[in-house]
C-alpha cells in the first residue's frame, strides 16, 4: 500500500476511488473517521488519503485524478518521447530533454 495524495473532501475522495476502480486500479481512502486499516496513519492526519495498493499503478492514478477529476478541462501529464520524463500538463516541451510533446497524445 503507497499514499497517493489527500482529496480535498470525502466526496472527491469517494469519486476518485470509483474513476480508479473503473480504471482497474485497487485503492481505498482511508482518514480518521474510517475505523481500521489505518494504524500506519499518524494521528494527526486525519484527511480522506487515497491509497493504492500497487505502486506501480501510482502515475496512472495521478492522471485520472488530475485528468478526469478535477475541476476544468482535462490536462492529463504526458510522458516524454525522448526520455520517458512524467511532465506536468502546462509544459509542451520536455524540460529535461527538450522534446516536444507528442500531439494527440493522452499518456
Ligand atoms: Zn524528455
């Protein structure tokens, strides 16, 4: 199990839970108001934390979090062509390799 991110409020919490299962991605939230399971947690952390179970599901999730659930329009990260670099959604070159980004793709 790896923390992915914190959601701002249990209800985006609960519907980024329901994009990522539909995505075949295993997570739950976890939060203080949840009972078990949560006895890694330091107690003062008491948001809606999204948790995955397999690490390497952690970029795919990001997307569909930042991507699809989130407020706007979608603006998924994209990996690079040249050096395989995660890029945030606002750059359209790569900044480690100078790459530009790849048109029409979505990841
Ligand atoms: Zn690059």
């Amino acid at each position: 199990m790896i923390r992915l991110t914190r959601a701002p409020d249990l209800m985006l919490g609960q519907h980024w839970v329901n994009l990522l299962e539909q995505a075949g991605i295993a997570c739950r939230l976890s939060g203080c108001y949840l009972q078990g399971a949560a006895g890694e947690l330091p107690v003062d952390q008491c948001g809606p934390d999204l948790w995955l179970e397999r690490e390497q599901d952690k970029e795919l999730a990001m997307r569909i979090i930042e991507g699809r659930a989130g407020p706007g329009e979608p603006r998924p990260h994209w990996c690079c062509d040249g050096c395989g670099e995660w890029l945030e959604p606002q750059f359209s070159t790569c900044w480690q390799c100078g790459a530009a980004r790849p048109v029409g793709r979505h990841g």
